[in-house]
C-alpha cells in the first residue's frame, strides 16, 4: 500500500515535476566549452539544493573538472540494501543553433515530448530519479538506503572520474548500482541493457614525401599517399564483413545460445533498421543479426578523412600526407591496448616499405557486461513490468559508457541499466526530446525498484 501511495504521488504531482525538470533544462551546463563553466557549476548546485531539500547528506566533491554532487539517506536498519544512483548533469553543445524548431534552452512541450538540450540525456531521467525519491519520502520513509553520484563531465569523456571512484572508494559502497544513461526500444517495450561495448579510438597518418607534389611531374611514379591510406582502410574489412587486423577476434567473447534467444526478442527489423537511421542499406558482419551487430559484435569504423586539396575549384597536386581517424567498438573481452597492438601489426604486414606510418591513440575504454540473474536485476525486472505492462526485454547497446567498466572494477558492483531515453530522441542532436509518457512511466519503474530491491 505504501508503494501505490507513492505512485499516486507522483501521478497527482507531474505538472510540478514538469516545472522542475523545464528550471533544470535552462542552464546551459555544456562541459565541452570552458565558457559554460559557470553555468555547469550551476546545474551542480541546482541539484545538490534539490536533494538536501529532501532530507539527504549532500555535497560537492572537489575536483579538477566539474564537481561531483554526492548525496545518502541511510536506512536505520544497517542490513538494508544500498543503491547508488549513477547520471550525468551536463549536456553537449546545442550548436547549430539555426537548426533547432525552438531554443535550446528554453524548454518547450509539443505534443507528447518535451524539446530542450538535455532533455533525454540525461537531466529528464534524472528529474525522474528525484521525482520517485520524493514521492517516496512524502508518503513513506524510503525502503532502501540511497546513495547518489551525479557527475558532470561525461559527454568529455569523464576525465576525472575514475580518480575519484578510487579516491572516494569507501564514500561510494554499494550493494547495487542504478544508471539511467540508456536506451529503450520504444515506449511500450522497456528495456535494461546488459552490455555496452568499449572504445578504441586512433589517428592514423601516413606520409609519402616531404611535401605535396605537382601531379603532373610526378604522378604515376611518386606514390599517392590518399591511395595508400585508402588502400589500407579498404583491407580492413573482408568481403565477410569481419575485421582483419590480426588475432582482432581472439579475446572476442563469444554470443551464448540463451543470449541469442533473448536478444531475439527485441523486435528490430532490418527495415525498421533502415528507416531510423534514414539509411540505404544494410552491411555487417555475416551470420549475425543486426541487433547482434550493433550491440554483441566488434567493429572497426572510418570516422573522419583528410587528405590533399579540398578546396574550391581544382589544383592537380599529389598529396604527401593522409589522415583518417579510426574507432574499433568492443566486445568483451577486448582491451583497447591490445586493439592498438593488432592495427599497428596490420600496419606492419601491409604497408609499402616506402610510406611512412603513425598510430596516434586519442581514447579507449574497456566493454561492460552484467549478470542477468542477480537479485537487483530481478528486482528491475519486476519494477519495469509492473510499470510498462510488459516483460523487459534485454539488450546490448552499441555505444559506450565507461562508467559502467570503472564503477564495476574499483567499486565492485555491477549497474542496472534502466533508462528511459529512446533511440529517436535526437541525443546530441537539434531538436533533441523527451517522451514525457515515458517519463512518467519511469518514475513509477523506479519507485517500484526501490521497493523490489528491499525485498
């Protein structure tokens, strides 16, 4: 009866929640742009007031970066479960500008969404996270103790949070850990991602002289270095679809038959494929689905090329410097030193004596998986059902969330993954949203997990 109190809370409360989360979405915390600062260090305070408001032990903890908000509400029963709620509070940049229907900053229902920067990802689903906590506290006390780690540089790449998990190790224990920075499939199919893949991310030069060259004097003769990278990238790749740097798929953890059963249950066609990525077609790896593909499977992608003259009009020169920068997405058990290991081999047994190469490593991270069978994973289960009318289904998700690696190595705990964001939300993007059906139905799933996971 406590927990539908709660739920009826919530549900007679969501045009505040709406208000809160729009006050929120107006601070420009883009931690990309040293201009924003402040602005980030805004949003921090914003939440810290709202968590101490209701009742928890709060504050910021220094850092070199953006300021953690750090907050517990510890149950008097020292055997009840602790959960750490993982989320981010600061956004990418909104530019261009010109492209977006209404600004950025300034929130704006449509419909069914809610349109700001941030909206999905991620201040919507932490408003949902506070909204299930103070709907609890309101008609109870909470059935779990609650700890919170709200950071605020993770769309640089969190370059100071791993220092911290260690540094504030004992601060941050846990028995579970609940991060809302995923996906679901749709509003009427929730979902917990299990897996997430890692990163491995180069810049690959190559040179073939001192300096470009008239094409016409020495064409034919001179090597062409945008031929050779091209030439490089194109073998990367069998006609298969596999990725042929050596030994790349020795440490590949391979799909298990009751992972494929249940991964078969997210009902992506290739057509409905297609149409959200506004694409012509499909490639990949054969014998593997495309939710195989893009969440269970490594890759190796050309993200960015430069070579040449790409000026306006024509200039017939012989380019003797090429540039590509390459990410690899990982699989567990890859590790991103190793990946580099294997380009750099590729390199070795096929490049021509005569071209200079450089690997230049500018990120990684390692995959993240979880148990699918613990007791908080059951406990999420039971929450998303009661909530969304349906069995979740589980998924592997194709991007990379390193927070997930770190918190599981220093602090030891495995995340459940339970967002609320959907794929067309437009994350990073003009126009991003909010499905606000959703987000209601969020917080009832989280108030519901809070009950699940006291049992």
């Amino acid at each position: 009866m406590t927990m539908e109190k709660a739920i009826a809370f919530a549900q007679n409360n969501r045009d505040r929640f709406l208000r809160d989360l729009q006050e929120l979405l107006q601070i420009p915390s883009v931690s990309t742009f040293s201009e924003y600062t402040a602005e980030t260090q805004r949003a921090a305070e914003w939440l810290l007031y709202r968590l101490l408001k209701l009742g928890f032990e709060a504050r910021l903890l220094p850092m070199d970066g953006p300021q953690i908000v750090y907050a517990a509400r510890m149950h008097p029963d020292p055997k009840t479960p602790v959960v750490l709620l993982y989320g981010h509070y600061d956004v990418q940049p909104a530019e261009p500008l010109e492209e977006w229907v209404t600004p950025p900053y300034s929130p704006t229902v449509r419909g069914e969404n809610l349109y700001a920067r941030g909206a999905s990802d991620m201040k919507g689903p932490l408003m949902a996270y506070l909204a299930a906590l103070e709907s609890i506290l309101a008609t109870d006390s909470l059935p779990v103790s609650v700890k919170v780690l709200f950071e605020g540089e993770e769309e640089v790449g969190s370059p100071h949070l791993a220092d911290a998990l260690k540094k504030h190790r004992q601060l941050l224990s846990c028995d579970a850990v609940l991060n809302c920075d995923t996906l679901i499939l749709s509003p009427e199919l929730p979902t917990i991602v299990y897996g997430l893949r890692g990163l491995a991310y180069f810049e690959l030069r190559v040179e073939t002289a001192e300096h470009d060259l008239h094409s016409g004097l020495f064409g034919g003769a001179i090597p062409n270095a945008g031929q050779v990278l091209a030439e490089l990238i194109a073998g990367m790749h069998d006609p298969q679809g596999r990725v042929t740097l050596p030994h790349f798929y020795d440490d590949v953890l391979p799909i298990e038959p009751d992972e494929r059963a249940e991964l078969a249950r997210v009902p992506w066609t290739e057509k409905d494929f297609i149409a959200q990525a506004t694409a012509l077609g499909v490639i990949g790896e054969e014998g593997y689905t495309i939710v195989e593909r893009i969440g269970a499977r490594p890759t190796l992608e050309v993200n960015g090329l430069l070579c040449g003259f790409t000026g306006e009009g024509s200039k017939t020169v012989l380019p003797a410097r090429a540039m590509a920068k390459l990410s690899m997405r990982l699989v567990p058990d890859q590790k991103p030193e190793r990946v580099k290991e294997q380009l750099e081999e590729y390199l070795r047994q096929r490049a021509p004596a005569w071209v200079k190469w450089d690997v230049i490593d500018l990120a990684g991270s390692p995959a993240g998986i979880v148990r699918r069978d613990t007791p908080a994973m059951q406990a999420a289960i039971r929450a998303l059902e009661a909530a969304f009318g349906v069995r979740p289904v589980f998924a592997r998700e194709g991007g990379s969330v390193p927070v997930v690696s770190w918190i599981q190595d220093i602090l030891g705990r495995e995340s459940i993954m339970m967002g609320i964001s959907l794929p067309d939300d437009n994350l990073h993007a003009p126009n991003e949203k909010l499905h606000l059906p959703t987000l209601w139905r969020g917080v009832e799933a989280y108030i519901r997990f809070f009950y699940e996971l006291a049992k």
